[in-house]
C-alpha cells in the first residue's frame, strides 16, 4: 500500500468515525426527549420511538466495538446483536400491548407541539446521516458501516409515522392516531429484531 493511499485511507476512517459518534450523540439526544415528551404527552408512539433510539444506540456501539477491537470475533459480534435483537423483540411486545390497551381504553393523549417539533427535526436528520454513513461506508469498502446506515432509515420511517400520529392528534383531535402510529411501528420493529435474533445486523442494499 502507497503512503499516499494508506494517508487516505486513514482520513476516510477518521470521518467515518465522526460520523457514527455523531450519530450516536444525535440517537442519544433522540432517545432521552422522545421519552420525556412522551411519558409528559401521555404518547405510546413517541415512548416507543424513544425506547427504539435506545436500542439502535446500542446497536451502533457494537459497529463502533467492532470497527474499533481487531480481536471482536464473529461469534462475539453475533452474540452482541443478538442481545439487540431480543431488546427489540420486548419493544414491540411492549408497543403492541400498550397501543392496543389504549385503543381499548379509549386513553387520549395530550398534544404536543414539542413531540411534533422533535418528529419532524428527526425526519430530516436521520436521512441526512444514513446518507452520510453511506458514503463513508463506500470510501472504507465497510460492510457493517453500510449496515449500520440503515438503521438510520428505519429511525427515519418510524419518525415519519410518528409525525403523522402526533399531527393527526392536534390538527383534528383524533386520539386514536397516537396509539395507531404505535401499532404501525410494530412490523418494522419486529424486522429489526429478526435481523438480530440472528446474530446479525441489516444488511439491505441502498444507493449512494
């Protein structure tokens, strides 16, 4: 290897690292407010999209555990992703549960214009960092980096949906979106914690 590729290759690492130490700094942020203003609002939807940025942040420390220690083996990196995936097994046995007992319950949550501000400040965030994981992810060749981003996407879905619940809610004081919104975000929940059951993280393809 050329001292001029091998320079390159160590400025592509060092930004790919920025970029999912930045990610998990925002996830963190994510996680804490989400379940604040939810358990304020009264939101299964947005407690549940906070307990997911818990467990997608967990899910990025093992890609930063894994890029980070050349001893990682794969068994112990399966092992790793495993854990996350029985957490998201229990997140939508959770989500489930709590959505369908409100609808039942007819239990309203309060609107939240700040739960709103925040869906929408993540349907633009997360995009921009998968995209910007993804790139990386091409410069390093890195497999697990592209993986990783997207989980990113995922997080952009549920904000989506998320979104739709909470506006729903206040535009027209339809109490039955937030717990519906919950219920929307059980079948991509589950897909993440198929991925993990099974030892490894996502591995669709997404373009540049």
């Amino acid at each position: 290897m050329s001292a001029e590729l091998a320079e390159t290759l160590v400025i592509h690492r060092r930004s790919g690292r920025k970029i999912e130490f930045l990610s998990i700094g925002w996830t963190t942020l994510e996680s804490i407010v989400g379940i604040i203003a939810g358990v304020i609002a009264g939101s299964v939807a947005l407690i549940s999209f906070g307990i997911d940025s818990v467990i997608e942040v967990a899910s990025s420390l093992v890609l930063v555990w894994r890029l980070s220690d050349a001893s990682a083996t794969e068994d112990r990196e399966a092992f790793a992703h495993r854990l996350v995936g029985v957490c998201f097994l229990a997140l939508a046995i959770y989500v489930s549960f709590e959505a369908i007992k409100d609808l039942l319950t007819r239990s309203a949550p309060h609107v939240t214009y700040l739960g709103i501000v925040y869906a929408a400040a993540c349907v633009v965030v997360m995009p921009l960092l998968a995209r910007a994981k993804r790139r990386a992810a091409a410069n390093l060749q890195s497999h697990a980096l592209h993986a990783d981003s997207h989980q990113s996407d995922i997080c952009a879905y549920l904000a989506v949906i998320l979104l739709g619940g909470l506006g729903l809610n206040a535009l027209f004081g339809w109490w039955w979106a937030d717990p519906v919104a919950a219920l929307c975000m059980v079948p991509i929940i589950l897909r993440e914690a198929v991925s993990g059951l099974r030892g490894q993280p996502c591995t669709h393809e997404h373009r540049i």
